[in-house]
C-alpha cells in the first residue's frame, strides 16, 4: 500500500485520473513533427501544439480555431459588479461591515434554522455547519471507516474548509434559500461570527465567544485549521504552475511512470511496483440478512391508508411556511393568507400545484393533486 502522512490526500481528482489514460492511449499516435513541442497540461497530461492540422492524434478545423466572435456584448459597469460579487482570501472583495455572535444568532435562528437545524447540527438534507470544536475535530480528517463502528472524518465548515472567505461569499450570494442575496454586509458578517462562535473558534488568539464583534480587519485574521490540508498548493500568482509540476509528477499522487526518461507519460498496465504489500480489509461486508435476501421481484402491495394532511404538511411544506424569512406566508397568519383566498380557493390551489415565484410545483412533494389541496385546506384552516 501508498504510505500517507497525515497531510490530507484531496487532490487524487477524477481529472488526475483522467490524464493518466489519455496520455497513454495517445502515447503512439502523437505527431511526428520534430517542431511539435509537448506541454505539461494543468492536470499532469499533456498538451500539444497545432502541427500539420493535427493535435495530438486529432485533426482539428483549423478555420474554427481564427473565426471571430461576433455574438455578445459588453457588460455594462453595473453588470460586472453584479457578477464580480466573489470574495478572495486575500479580503479582495469583503467589504466593509460589522455584525457580533449575538445578533448573528438572531439572524439564524429567523432565517436559517428551519434548514441547518439547532446550533447549525443540520437536518432535512440540509448541511450540518458545526459538530463541535474546530480544532479537535479537524484531527478526524486522518480517519480512515475500515470497521462498522470506526468514526470517521468530520467534514464540516470549521474542520474542513481551508479559507473563511469562501463561507461570507456564500452566505451573501445564495443565502437565504430562496431570497438570495437578501442579507445586508452587516447580517452576514453576524452570521459568519456565530457560525465561528458555535464551531468553538478564535481569531488571532482570541475566542469567539458570545460577544465577539466580527469585523473586515478581524476577519482577514481568520486562520483555517486546515488551510494547509490540501495539495497541491493553488494560493498566490504561482498557484496554476504549482498545480502543473505537481501534476507532472505522477509519485505525487500514487500512480507509476510509463517512461522513467518522460515524466508526463502514465503507466497503463502491469502498473503497481512487484515489491509492494497489498492489504486488505479483512471482515468487511454483511453476511447476515435480517430479512434474508430474496430472488422475489414482485413489487410490495400497497397499504391504503388515510391521508393524513397534518403529517404530510410537517414532512414537505413546513420547513417553508412555519418560519419568517423564507418568503412563503406563514402557517397561522391571518392577514397573509386572507391576501391569498380572497382571490378564491381555486387560484390558491392553482398556484401550489403549478408553482409560484420560489416556490416549486407541489412544494416539490410527490403528491396527487387530491393530496395537495387537503394539505392546503388544512394551512388555510389554521391562519383563520
């Protein structure tokens, strides 16, 4: 087997993988042209040049490759600001603003509980943002499931994510679901305080506690606990050359050299080194069925049972319409929802069925039409 230090092994990517085959496969059809010069690719394969209408083992329409774009146009200067909303670990981009744990929490606890449960412990298929204290956690990342009962890595915000800039600039451009970019610099940096606040975090030695005052010169001191935890390095001007030499050398990421005189060329076959210790998991799987398995591909009989609107509503409608700040009138509200059947119970059901503003048809609930409308019989029976 590899032997793996502790420093996370994250950059073993698909694209990696990728490379390896198609330098190989393309390892006896590349061109014969002395002037074609081979180029390390970013992902350790190779790029060649345009040579006698071919690249690599492919021809190309090499007419396509000097047309001239004539579609589009230039975005206008409020345009771009919109779309160059990204936040850089360096601060380029964070705006100023402050916000304190306090009022973060508030923030939370009206617009983002409902999906990221108590304390951010997650829930309804929505990510957990905390599972404890950062620091202690983040020495999970080593852990490697060989048993049922094995722990393993804790993947979360504080133990995982190697800079805070990328958490601010997603809570400010897709947060809240579904009232994006809502929240004011100031809310978002309240919440960024608590979300460190309940991973148990400290900025330059200090401890987020609940009166830490979060603010752009406090955050750019946010360290990561596992800033350093991926290869390869991609901070600073030299980052995409970093990734191409690391690529380039396939003992960097377990895989063997086709050629020993070539370091871009890939092993393909007969591969693994004849002096290497395979081991493996002993006592994995289940062996014991409880029910026993089974040829049978009948399909279940279905039990008819009562519908029951009250249930199906707490399962698919009201992680939306029991809270404020989701943008859907709140279960037990008179006045929104007298806005709504005072147009008539027909266009109340019509637009649940079919959907409106972020709200998807049915709530995206797999329901009969009959279904919904006791569902929205029962919302509408209890904001009277």
């Amino acid at each position: 087997m590899l032997k793996i230090n502790k420093k996370l092994f994250i950059s073993v990517s698909a694209a990696a993988a990728l490379s390896l085959g198609l330098t190989a496969c393309m390892a006896n059809t590349t061109p014969t042209d002395t002037k074609s010069v081979k180029k390390a690719s970013i992902d350790g394969g190779v790029m060649y040049p345009v040579a006698n209408g071919k690249t690599g083992p492919y021809y190309i329409n090499t007419n396509a490759h000097n047309q001239k774009i004539e579609y589009g146009r230039v975005p206008t200067a409020k345009e771009y600001e919109e779309w160059n909303s990204d936040i850089m670990a360096d601060g380029t981009g964070l705006p100023e603003g402050e916000g304190s744990v306090e009022e973060g929490e508030e923030v939370y606890e009206s617009k983002c509980v409902m999906c990221h449960g108590d304390f951010g412990s997650g829930g309804g298929g929505y990510p957990s943002l905390s599972k404890g204290n950062a620091y202690e956690l983040h020495e999970t990342l080593v852990n490697q499931r060989i048993k049922p009962d094995t722990d393993g890595p804790v993947r979360v915000f504080g133990t995982y994510w190697p800079q805070a800039s990328t958490l601010w600039w997603y809570i400010k451009d897709a947060m809240p679901h579904p009232m994006t970019d809502s929240l004011t610099d100031d809310e978002v940096y309240a919440l960024v305080a608590y979300i460190l606040n309940i991973n148990e975090m400290e900025i330059d030695g200090q401890e987020v506690d609940d009166e830490y005052v979060l603010n752009r010169e406090k955050f750019l001191k946010i360290k990561m606990p596992n800033k350093d935890g991926f290869e390869p390095s991609i901070d600073g001007p030299n980052g995409p050359e970093n990734v191409r030499k690391y690529f380039s050398n396939p003992d960097n990421f377990g895989a063997q050299k086709y050629d020993l005189k070539d370091p871009s060329s890939r092993c393909m076959t007969n591969c693994q080194e004849p002096t290497a210790k395979v081991v493996y998991i002993q006592g994995a799987g289940i062996s014991d069925f409880h029910p026993p398995l089974s040829a049978v591909r009948d399909l279940p009989k279905e039990k008819e049972t009562a519908f029951n609107a009250e249930k199906s509503y707490e399962a698919n409608c009201a992680m939306c319409h029991s809270a404020d700040g989701m943008g859907a009138p709140v279960i037990g509200d008179k006045a929104a929802w007298a806005n709504y059947t005072a147009k008539g119970m027909d266009k109340v059901y019509s637009n649940g069925i079919n959907g409106i503003n972020g709200m998807p048809p049915k709530g995206g609930a797999d329901l009969s039409d009959t279904n919904f409308k006791s569902i929205v019989d029962y919302i509408v029976s209890k904001s009277k």
